[in-house]
C-alpha cells in the first residue's frame, strides 16, 4: 500500500482506497484538463465493457480534471496518472522534457500528433448575431466589444490570441508590426478579462457583457446547450487555429502499476468509431470519415492553421508572445 | 433604554428632544445593521436554497445522491474526523507549554501556530507541494520508500491541519494564561497522577474553551477550497471534498447538483453557528 501511516488509519475507513499494483490493475488513473469531465464519463463505461470482453479483466477508470498546466505539475508532483489526455501540447510536453514521464516520441506513438480530436476558437454571439459578426477583422470595430479569458492565465485565450495573431499575418503579407497592432486593438476591445474560460462564460451570459465570447467551438456549443441555443448562434470564422487534445501514456507511473497494457488499449480505443462518435456528439471535431460525415452538418467549413506552420512551435509561441515582456505584454502596455 | 413607568413622567421638552433624537438615531443604526445583515449575508443564503430547490425536491435529490456527492460529503466529514481530534491534542498541549513553561522558542512558537492565518491556503498548498511532493524535500526521499503524501487523503489531511491549526491554541492560550496552574499543582502534591490532574482539573477549566475551538476549527476545516484544491490531485470520486465537488459541479454546467452540495455545506455550517451560539450563551467568554 502506497500509503503513509497516517492515511493507513484513514484508508482502513476508507474503502475505495487504491488497490497496490499487483498484476492486473484494477484501476487507471485519466488526468486530464477541467472541462472534459462530462466527456470521459460518457467514454468510460463503453470502454469498460469493450475492455471486459477484450481481456476479460473488469477495469474502473478513475478521473482527475484540472486547468491542464497544473495537471502536469501535479504528475511531476507525485499524482500517479497512468494516462494524460489535455488540452495543451506543451503540457505534455514537458512531461516527456523533465523527468521522462512521457515517452519523447509520445507525439508518433498515436495517429495524428496524438490527439484524437481537435477543435478550434470560434465565436458565440447573441441571438440574430446584432453586430453582424462574420469574421476576426470584424472584432477590432470600435463598436465590439469582446469576452475572453486572460491570455497571461488562460490556455484557452492563447488559442485565441494566436488565432488573431496568425489572421493578421497572413492577410497583411506577414507583417509581425501590423499583427501586433490587430491584437493590441483586439485586446483593447475586451471589456473583462476573467481567469480562466468558466469565468467568461459567466461574464457574458449572466453579466451580459459584451458582443462576443471567444473560446473553443466545442465549448461554444455547450455553451448554447446549457444556455439556450435560440438566445446564442454560433459564428465559425474563415480561418482559425487547431487546437489539438493530445493524450499519451505516462510510461513512468504506468510502467510501475503494471497498467500499460490497458492504459494504451484506452488512448487506441479514442480513435475507435465508437469513441469518435461520443467525442463528436460532445461538438468536438474527430478525424474518423464515418463519424465525420454523420455530424457534417454541425461542423461548418473552415480553414486551419497550425501552430508550427505559423510560429515554429508551441514552445517558440509561448516565449515570444507570452512570456514576462514578450509581444502580449508589450501590445499591452502600448494601449 | 425603556423608562420605569412608575417615575413621574418626563415633561421637559428639551429631554423629551433628545429621547426622540436617540430614538430616531437608534432606529436608524438598528436598520443600516439588519439591511446590510439580509444583503450580505442572508440573501445569498437563501439564493443558494432558492437554486438547489429551483427544479423540484426530487431532482435536488438525485444530484444529493449522485455518488461522487456522496463521496465528496463523505470524505469532507472523513477529514474532519481525522484533522479534530490531532489539532485538539496538540492544540492542549502547545497552550499548556506555551503558558506554563519557559524554555527557548517560545515566542516563536506561538507566532508558528498563529501563521496559518497570515498565510494564503494556496500558497499553503503549494508550499505542501514544495516539500511532501514526489520532488520535493520530504517527498522526493518518502518517494524512494514508494511513499506518497499529496493527491490523496494524506495530502489533504495535512494541508486541513495547517490551516486549522490556530484555532484550538488560541482559545486555550488566553484562558489557561487567566486560570494559572495552582490548581494543577495542588492536584498534584495531593498525589494525583499526572492525567487524573488532566482529566479532573484541567478538563473542566478548559473545556468550553475547547469545544469552542474545534467547532471554529471544524467550520474551517469543511469549508476549506484553496489549500486542498492544490494538493487533492482532482480525481473524481476519490479526492473531491465538497467544496472542490461544488466548484466542479458548476464548472460542468450542472448549476443545480453545485447549489445541492452547497446546502450541505451550508447546513453543516448553521450546525457549527447554532453550537458555537449556545455554547456562548452557556458559557460566555472574554472576547
């Protein structure tokens, strides 16, 4: 037992205490970001059962969400994920970087850069679309005003931000001076910067600030379920940025526990038809043909840009634009 | 204030003024009390009320049910029976030392068990982080011996002590610095051992004091979000104390299961206010 004496006392009372690591698990550990919980409860007892008649072997799936930067501390801190499934390649990333959580290849172990599903930053407006919101340039007019998480504690507003950031570049031939000043205008036109993308939510549904709410069209879509899909329309812009949802195996907990097995048979099950289609109903855009075409008609037409097509990479993004004195500052304090 | 109506009545105008004016100064302070009392604190009391009931009793019900509700209110209750009755003892014994002895550090002590108060949970919890995590100073050795005291019951546990840990000392401290130890020391040149003192003479000078203390200290203790938010390590079911359980339940979207875990938070903090407002009445104390 894995536990120290004073817990000893606590998981005699306790009875779900986790079992120790013998030769069939009975339990993996999915450490993922916080606003997928709803998502792998509707995955897990599916894969319950296709892993029962798989294996034969019963398996509980135990959840743990979480801002997804803080999920990875938390791993390097000891919280024995056997499973990561986020919404930030970098967090990822730096398990694999420090401490080799992570396989260093974990983004060819699985079909497309490991992330079974993807979605994108689009815009969900009030009812009749008043401002008549269609695309990015519309959202520096003096007349819009904008909801958004802070870009500096939000991995959520960083899509968003490099979403405007790589808008500009390409319709103004790469010019870095006049992306800058898009997102400045961008930025000056946010009328409340909450912390993270709950808190916007709040803002401009029950406060009712503002024109626009950017965030992941997945989270647009049950923004409008919740909320009331004839209140809320849903704007996709031409251009976006992929946002991708990697997973990967935590080699080095699940090596120790004795989980690899079902633990990769969870992150290949994501890709199975039957996953895709959950993970679609959820809004989220999957890459499976048959699951793509049975939902075609919630996910409009749009173009995506990659981060490393435009920025190198997530690590070179996040020191140039994010980092202490980085562009988001100085576009910042320019205002 | 009420004026014995056996006196012969006032007639003064001038007195008479001044009643009215004190009156009216009195309705007005008792006015500005209550209204700021019924918008600050008792509005979202009954909001919280309001909104679990919103969609009927029986649908309040099922999200009470759910099992990981269960399991948050459960675990909540768990820790408190856990965290109570470590911070009594040594909440008795650090007031006893730091009354009844001189010896060095005293006064740093008594500055430690009053730094909980100073100091952010979260920043509590991450401090926990630094040291007990599997890279941290403490965790990284306990890690070698496949120890692990974050992100489970442990983790939380210790955080629910550090930030409860004022709570009983302080109580003790001012009243055992009034009771004196003459009693204790009669108790025992009259041959009495050393826990019969405890128990006979000390108890019962101490033990509103006490209870007073554990009731403040369980209130904290339920009710606390940040430090343990940082250390429970999320996981659904296993790790979620209730007001982690009603923070998820609202990020979900599922407005009405996070309204019915925070009635019972809200029921088990009236408890604590009825017990600590008849333990007062019973037993009224210096401040």
């Amino acid at each position: 037992m894995k536990k120290t004496i004073l817990a000893a006392v606590g998981a005699a009372l306790l009875l779900t205490a986790p079992a120790s690591a013998s030769d069939a698990p009975k339990e993996i550990l999915n450490v993922s970001y916080d606003i997928a919980r709803e998502l792998y409860a509707a995955i897990n007892p599916k894969f319950q059962a296709y892993w029962k008649e798989k294996s034969g072997q019963d398996i509980e799936i135990k959840q743990s969400h979480a801002g997804s930067s803080k999920q990875a501390r938390a791993i390097m801190q000891g919280l024995k994920a056997d499973i990561v499934t986020f919404n930030q390649v970098l967090d990822v990333q730096v398990l694999a970087d420090k401490g080799g959580f992570v396989s260093k290849t974990w983004q060819q172990d699985l079909p497309n850069n490991a992330s079974p599903y993807y979605s994108l930053p689009a815009f969900l407006v009030r009812d009749g679309n008043p401002k008549g919101i269609k695309d990015w340039n519309d959202l520096v007019r003096d007349d819009v005003k904008l909801v958004f998480p802070n870009p500096k504690t939000s991995g959520n507003a960083r899509y968003t931000y490099l979403a405007a950031y790589a808008y500009a570049l390409e319709n103004n031939g790469g010019d870095d001076a006049k992306a800058r000043e898009f997102v400045g205008k961008l930025l000056s036109n946010v009328a409340v910067f909450d912390t993270g993308g709950r808190g916007a939510t709040t803002s401009f549904v029950e406060r009712e600030i503002g024109d626009v709410l950017i965030t992941f069209e997945a989270e647009v879509e049950n923004i409008r379920t919740q909320y009331g899909t004839d209140k809320y329309e849903r704007v996709v812009p031409q251009t976006s940025l992929l946002a991708e949802f990697p997973v990967a195996l935590v080699q080095k907990v699940a090596e120790k526990r004795g989980s690899v097995d079902v633990s990769t048979a969870y992150l290949d099950y994501l890709y199975s038809e039957e996953a895709q289609d959950i993970i679609a109903s959820f809004n989220n855009r999957v890459h499976n043909e048959t699951v793509k075409a049975k939902y075609a008609a919630n996910f409009p037409e749009v173009r995506l840009i990659r981060v490393e097509d435009v920025f190198g990479s997530w690590e070179k993004a996040n020191k140039t634009h994010f980092a202490e004195g980085g562009v988001l500052d100085q576009v910042f304090t320019a205002k | 204030m009420t004026v014995s109506t056996s006196r012969p009545a006032i007639t003064n105008p001038k007195v008479l003024a001044l009643f009215r004016k004190q009156a009216r100064k009195r309705a007005l302070l008792i006015a500005i009390a209550i209204t700021f009392a019924l918008i600050v604190m008792a509005l979202p009391v009954i909001a919280i009320f309001t909104r679990a009931f919103a969609e009927g009793l029986a649908i309040y019900w099922s999200n009470i049910i759910m099992p990981e509700t269960l399991h948050a209110i459960w675990l909540t209750v768990l820790t408190a029976l856990i965290v109570l009755p470590i911070n009594l003892a040594f909440g008795i014994a650090a007031s006893w030392a730091i009354v009844h002895y001189r010896f060095p550090g005293r006064r740093a002590l008594q500055t430690i068990i009053e730094l909980p108060f100073s100091i952010s949970p979260i920043v509590a919890g991450l401090c926990y982080l630094l040291i007990y995590g599997s890279m941290g100073l403490v965790g990284s050795w306990l890690d070698g011996f496949d120890i692990q005291l974050m992100f489970n019951l442990t983790g939380i546990v210790l955080v629910s002590l550090f930030v409860t840990c004022p709570f009983v000392a302080r109580e003790l401290i001012p009243l055992m610095e009034i009771a004196g130890q003459d009693q204790e020391e009669a108790a025992l040149t009259l041959g009495a051992t050393g826990w019969q003192t405890f128990l006979h003479v000390t108890l019962p000078k101490i033990k509103w004091a006490l209870l007073y203390g554990a009731i403040l200290a369980n209130a904290r203790v339920i009710g606390e979000f940040g430090a343990v938010s940082v250390v429970s390590g999320n996981i659904r079911g296993e790790t979620m104390t209730l007001p982690l359980q009603v923070q998820l339940l609202y990020d979900d979207y599922n407005a009405t299961g996070a309204f019915a875990a925070a009635t019972v938070l809200t029921v088990i903090a009236v408890i604590t206010l009825v017990l600590r407002s008849a333990i007062e009445a019973r037993h009224p104390h210096g401040h």
